[in-house]
C-alpha cells in the first residue's frame, strides 16, 4: 500500500507540475500577442515609461521574453515556482496578497461546496438506489428520463433561469409575506449576501448539485444493476436474510468502489461549475474571485488561483485514488 501511495502521489506532483507549465505557457502566449497586461493597473490613464516600468517588475513582466512572440519564458516559470514553494503567490493589480484574498473567499467556496456535496451525494445515492431496486418499473424509467433532462440543462441555463424568472418574484413575496430580514427571503435572494452568507448559498448550492447529480445517479443505478447481478447477492437471498440488509451489506457496499471514483470527478465538476455559479451569483469566493480576475487582466492572481484550485483537486483525486485502493486490493496491485 505505501508504494501504491507513493507512486500515486509522485503522479500527483508531476501532474500539478504540468498543469501549471501549460497554464504558464498560455497566459505567456496571450501576454505576447494581446499586449502588456501592466497597463490594466492603470485603468484609462496613460502611464509614463518609468511608471510602466516600475508595475512590470512589480509584478515580474519585465523579462524581455514577453515582448519576443513564442518564447516560452521559462526563467519567469522557474522564478515563479520558486516563490510559490516559499508561499508568496504574489499580488493582485490592487496591491492585495493573493493568500489574503484566496484565505477570505475560501470559506464561501467550501460553504457552497458543501450543500452542492450534501445535494449531489443524497440525490445520486437515493434515487440511484431506487432506479436499480425496481429496475425497468415506472420509478426506474422516471428517474433515469429526469437524470437526461437534467444533463440537457448546464448550470449557467439553470442559474439564469432561477435567477431572472424565479428569484426576483419569489424574493419580492416572501419580503412582502415575512419580511427583508427572513429566511424565506434570504433563500431566494437573487445575489449573495457576505452576513447571511449560508442562507443565500442555499438555492445556488442546491442548483450547482442537481446539474452534478445526474451523471452520479445513472453510475450508481448502473453500479448496484451489477451487484444485484452477482452471486453474492444470490447466496445473501437463498439464506433468507432480509432484503433490507441485502442491499445495505452486499449491493450498496459492493458498488461503492466506482461511486468512490465518481466523488472525485464530482469535485472537479462542481469545482468548474462553482467558477460560473459565484461569478453570476456575485459569490465572493474561489470561483468570483477568478470571474473578476479573468475579466479586469490580473494575470498574477488568475495564476495564483488557479494554482491553488489545481493543487485541491490533485489532492483530492490522490485521496480518491488512496480510498479507491483501500476498499479494492486489487487496484494497488495491478
């Protein structure tokens, strides 16, 4: 098993070692054919020389390998992986630390992150359990047809929807019916709110988790179809055990190694779709802090974000890969 970790982790490493190169290769790329990304720091007004000069080393675009079209700056690459080994991802355009901003909007993105874990996690596995129980019946068939509809319907579709049509009339109501400060209005508030930040990462959190659910809730039916299948399940049956405790102890269990797998696809899902969710929903966390990077050019702390959310998701994928081993032997001796 130590081996299997080891390997899986050196996998890890070089893996969040090659998503930055290429990161870093884009983000060189745009600066070479877009332009210097430091007159952004300065808004409409036109800076002089030496003020240019000085926001580039500021903010390391000083090496002339920005100005040579396909170069592809690996000194800046190399000097930066150094900072970051020491903990300095630098600063945004405002002159903030990058960890300061990613250390305030982390808990809203773990917030969030949560309810879509506990939504996606109870829909997948109840109605997924339910499909494979009575396969073939009308439950079987009406839960595999809202699974497709839900997968025909991305997250930006349903966050525009709940937002424009929903949101606003249900908010109105429930001010009018129970007042501006309760949670009936809380809930359906169409943008976030840092002092009530639980009440309005309800809905958000609860849409981001029905879009992640669907592709979980076919993968757990398909999973337990085959443990039902199994003599395992046979012999639980032909020894009268109850079928409750035949499908907790012997199918549920069974099934539970691609579930495992599926938990760390889920994660970089709903990691992609918290990026929109936060950026449309005005969430200050993760994802909206990366929305508003991308869009106001501040290339140092689009590099520290995304870095960050990389490493949580190699991270994650390695505890993936460790449980995944845990619970099939079979896999760390393969």
């Amino acid at each position: 098993m130590g081996r299997y970790i080891l390997r899986r982790s050196l996998l890890g490493v070089a893996t969040l070692l090659l998503v930055m190169f290429v990161l870093h290769l884009l983000t060189t790329f745009a600066i070479q054919i877009n332009g210097n990304p430091a007159l952004a720091f300065f808004g409409e007004r036109v800076p002089t020389a030496a003020q240019l000069a000085a926001v580039e080393t500021r903010f390391g675009l000083d090496d002339p390998c920005y100005d040579q079209t396909g170069n592809p700056c690996l000194g800046p690459f190399v000097e930066r992986l150094g900072a970051y080994a020491q903990g300095d991802f630098g600063t945004n355009l405002r002159g903030r630390e990058v960890t300061d901003i990613v250390a305030t909007a982390a808990p809203n993105t773990l917030k969030l992150f949560l309810v879509v874990t506990i939504v996606w996690f109870l829909l997948g596995m109840g109605l997924g359990t339910v499909a494979a129980r009575w396969r073939g019946r009308s439950a079987d068939h009406g839960i595999r047809l809202t699974s497709v509809l839900i997968d025909a319907f991305p997250i930006f579709v349903l966050l525009l929807v709940y937002r424009y049509v929903f949101a606003v009339p249900l908010n109105a109501w429930a001010t009018e019916t129970f007042g501006a400060d309760s949670l009936p209005a809380l809930w359906f508030r169409p943008s976030f709110d840092d002092d009530h930040s639980w009440a309005t990462l309800l809905v958000p959190g609860i849409l981001l988790g029905l879009a992640g659910s669907a592709a979980f809730i076919r993968l757990v039916r398909a999973s337990q179809l085959e443990s039902y299948a199994g003599d395992h399940v046979r012999t639980a049956r032909s020894r009268g055990l109850h079928e409750r405790h035949v499908v907790l102890h012997h199918v549920m269990r069974n099934s539970a190694v691609p579930v495992v797998t599926a938990v760390g696809l889920t994660f970089t899902e709903a990691l992609a779709g918290a990026v929109i969710t936060e950026g449309m929903m005005n969430i200050y966390g993760m994802g909206g802090v990366l929305w508003e990077a991308v869009r106001g050019t501040d290339v140092a702390l689009v590099l520290g974000v995304v870095t960050i959310l990389a490493a949580v998701t190699v991270a994650v994928m390695l505890v993936v890969d460790i449980a995944y081993a845990a619970l099939d032997p079979r896999i760390r001796y393969a």
